[in-house]
C-alpha cells in the first residue's frame, strides 16, 4: 500500500486560519443596519419619512425621504467591531434638483495607536468627484470622503467598501486597528438649506479582515 503523501504546509496554514476564524465570534460578518433592525435606531425626521422601500434588485432597503426640510438621520451605537473592520452598503437616490445633495455613513471610532476619537464621513456628494477629501476641522480628526461623486447618477446602486484601517493610514500617516463606537446615515444638503429629496440605503455590513500590509502612505489629494 502507497504511503501518503503529506499535506504541503501552505494547505495546513489554510486549514488552522480557517479554523481560528471560525473560532473567534469577531470573525463573523455582522448586519449593523437592516430592514430587520432599522427601527432600534435613533432617528432625527421631521416631516420627512424613514421607512422600508422594496426594491427589484436588493429586496427590502431603507429610504429616507425628506421634504422640504434640513434632511433625515439614522444613528446607533456600536457594541463592538472587528479590528480591522471593512463596511460595505449599497445606496441609491431619485432624480434631485437640488445642486447640493449629499447622502453620508459617519463613522466614529477610536484608533488604539493613541486612544483618540476619529470620524470619517463618506459621502455621495452630487458637487465633487469621488476621491475628493476635506478636513473638517483644525483638530486633524474629522473628515469627509466623498465616495460616490458627482459623476454618479441617480436611480442607480452604487457599492461602497471601505477599509478603515486603511483609509485612517492615508488620512493619517498612522497604523492603528480601529474601535467603532457609533454610526449615523444622513440625507441632506451640504450647506444645510431645506430640500425634497429621496435615498435608499441597503444594509450596512461590517466584515473582519486581516491587518494590512503596511506600505508607503500617499494621501488622498496628492
């Protein structure tokens, strides 16, 4: 009878990763805003509407409808996340005559390299090209990306994923695994005027992956 032939050590190395993944509950892809879970969030709506939309492709998503006011906001904390944590969604807006618009996901968040509180704000902002990045203020710690830009149309899903950890090293210079403590999704104008608008929102997912490979950081506007 032949000997076996031994499992080569790249198959092994797969094997205990795929194991320890499964073993460590932060390893699992977590729903933090649903068609099943949208109500247990904060909300800030007046004469504006939040609600479920069923949609062709994505089946039940949220839309947040505002008329004639300043926009409509869902917000909710954070129990725990993944260290190195990767949020995707999908959204979507109806035809708009507001020149302004903008839908955003704020991320709050601490970075353990110094224990400070961070927030990047990823936008479709109908006014700038995606990539575009502003400080929001002196203190080096608030952001807007926008993500989905002005090129984007309207009645169309657009995908959003983003690496945390990674987008904080561009923001940065810094290497940090990242701690989420609180996300809130808005619609509404960048300079805050009243408008009429509609947005559609999938659910936001949060994925564990591995550390980066740290490489020379080149931030977003250079």
């Amino acid at each position: 009878m032949p000997a076996k032939a031994p499992i080569p050590a790249r198959f092994t190395s797969l094997l205990l990763f795929l194991v320890l993944m499964g073993m460590n509950p932060l390893a699992r892809a977590e729903f933090l805003l649903s068609s099943d879970n949208f109500n247990s969030w904060s909300n800030s709506c007046w004469r504006c509407d939040i609600d479920l939309h069923y949609d062709v492709i994505h089946g039940d998503v949220i839309r947040l409808n505002a008329d004639r006011i300043f926009g409509a906001t869902l917000e909710n904390r954070v129990r725990r996340s993944a260290e190195y944590p990767e949020l995707s969604w999908y959204w979507s807006l109806d035809p708009f005559i507001e020149p302004a618009i903008y839908f955003s996901m704020e991320v709050y968040f601490r970075a353990s390299v110094d224990r400070r509180k961070y927030m990047i704000r990823y936008t479709w902002n109908s006014e700038d090209p995606a990539g575009t990045v502003y400080a929001l203020n002196e203190r080096d710690n608030e952001w807007e990306w926008v993500v989905t830009g002005k090129e984007a149309e309207p009645l169309r899903w657009y995908e959003v994923k983003r690496h945390l950890s990674q987008d904080f090293a561009s923001l940065t210079g810094l290497h940090s695994s990242i701690d989420i403590y609180r996300i809130k999704v808005g619609l509404g104008s960048a300079e805050k005027r009243k408008l009429s608008a509609s947005g559609y929102l999938s659910s936001v997912r949060i994925d564990p992956r591995p550390e980066p490979i740290w490489l020379d950081v080149v931030l977003p506007n250079e």
